[in-house]
C-alpha cells in the first residue's frame, strides 16, 4: 500500500505543557481561524474534545472532510484524528512533549495513507506545509492567550 509522506512539524515553546495541552482540548476554539478553514461544525451540546467526537471541517475550497477525534491519550498527551472527503483519507496525530517545567514541544504529524493520498499530497505538500506551520502557531498563541489569562486569574484573586 502506497503511503504519502507525512507532512511533520514541531515547535518548542516556553509553557508548560499542560498549558498546551489545555490548548489542544479547546481546538474548536480555533481551529476556524486557519486560513485552510472556512468552518468548523459540530455539535455545540457538550464538550468538544472526546475520543469519538465527530465534526466537520470545510476547507477554503469548499471540500467538506468528515473528521472523528480518533484517540485521546491524557497520559501521553496525544490526540489522533481521522478524517476523510471521498477516497481521501488523513491521519492527524498532535501531541505535547514535556520538556521542563516551563517548556514543552508541540508536534503535529498529518498523512494521507493509499495511491490518492500520495497523489495528493505530491501535489499538495506546499498547501499541506503551510497549513502545518500555520497550525502549530494557532495551537501555540492560543496556549500563551490560556497561560496570560490564567496568570491574571491567579492575580485577580490575589
């Protein structure tokens, strides 16, 4: 079976990683703010972050890819998400690894398995490299917006 190759960042932060990971848990918050994204849909009744969770998310093409947050590992803090449009399939692993702390490291690792996902991904990789890079800056701010705004909480009841 013909696999693409996957597409993989890392970015070292100073937070600790349950910050990031906190982050992770809240990627409906900001998952809608990738440029790849027109929309996120889910169901709003409960939480968002649940192994089995299944959503939606619309590209800027307008390609609707069914995703299903696949795995949850808390110990690990790692997340595996699958999603597919048609014969295309994606593999989305994310995970937080603690370094000290006050530093971690985030890293997201997206493939897309079979001969379409090689296909698309040859043809793709620039698309698939930004959106990665962009995906793992997204994750990180919205971890310093959790770390300010827990800083200030500590403070405010002071």
């Amino acid at each position: 079976d013909l696999h693409s190759f996957p597409t993989r960042r890392s970015s070292d932060l100073n937070l600790c990683a349950s910050q990031a990971w906190a982050a992770l848990k809240e990627m409906n918050l900001w998952l809608p703010t990738l440029s790849t994204n027109r929309a996120v849909n889910y169901d709003r009744s409960g939480d968002f972050f649940y192994q089995g969770r299944t959503y939606e998310v619309v590209t800027r093409e307008g390609v609707t890819m069914d995703s299903e947050i696949y795995l949850v590992d808390e110990a690990e803090k790692k997340v595996e998400i699958h999603a597919s449009h048609s014969i295309l399939k994606s593999l989305l692993t994310c995970s937080v690894e603690r370094i000290d702390d006050h530093r971690c490291k985030l890293t997201r690792t997206q493939a897309y398995p079979g001969v379409f996902g090689f296909v698309f991904a040859t043809f793709f990789d620039r698309r698939e490299s930004g959106e990665t890079s962009e995906y793992l800056e997204i994750w990180a701010h919205h971890a310093q917006m959790l770390t300010r705004s827990q800083a200030t909480s500590t403070v405010a009841d002071r």
